[in-house]
C-alpha cells in the first residue's frame, strides 16, 4: 500500500504544478496588436537598399532613397 499511496500523492503534486503552470501561462498579460492607422509602410532605398520608414524617405519620380545624397547619385546615371 505504501508505493501506491507515494505515486498517488506525486500524480496529484505534479497535476497541480502542470495546471499552475497553465494558469499563469493564461494570465500573463498579451501585448494588443496596433491599430491599422498606426502601421506604416517600409520602402527601400533605391541606391544602398536599406530599408527605412516611408515618411523618412526622400521620393523622386516614384522612388525611393534614404538621403539627397543617394537621391543625387543615382540620377546621375
């Protein structure tokens, strides 16, 4: 009786412990995805190709480059 009644009370430790873990898994505070209107599109800078936000870039004749020196150099060509 005395190896039953050990693997009883372990069963029922590590079921606690397992719904526990649940629990705070599920109580753990979830970061809100951000409103469409906040999102903002990335481009890429048409001399070096790196990418930066669309308000940043500097647009000429469609597109995109990430300073007037870039913008510069590439209408030389």
């Amino acid at each position: 009786m005395g190896i039953f009644r050990l693997l009883t009370i372990l069963l029922i430790a590590w079921l606690c412990y397992a719904l526990y873990k649940r629990y705070l898994k599920n109580k753990s505070p979830k970061r809100p995805m951000k409103k469409g209107k906040n999102l903002e599109n990335i481009v890429k800078c048409e001399h070096c190709a790196m990418h930066i936000p669309e308000h940043e870039a500097i647009v000429d004749k469609g597109r995109y480059y990430c300073s007037e020196e870039h913008k510069r150099i590439s209408n030389k060509s």
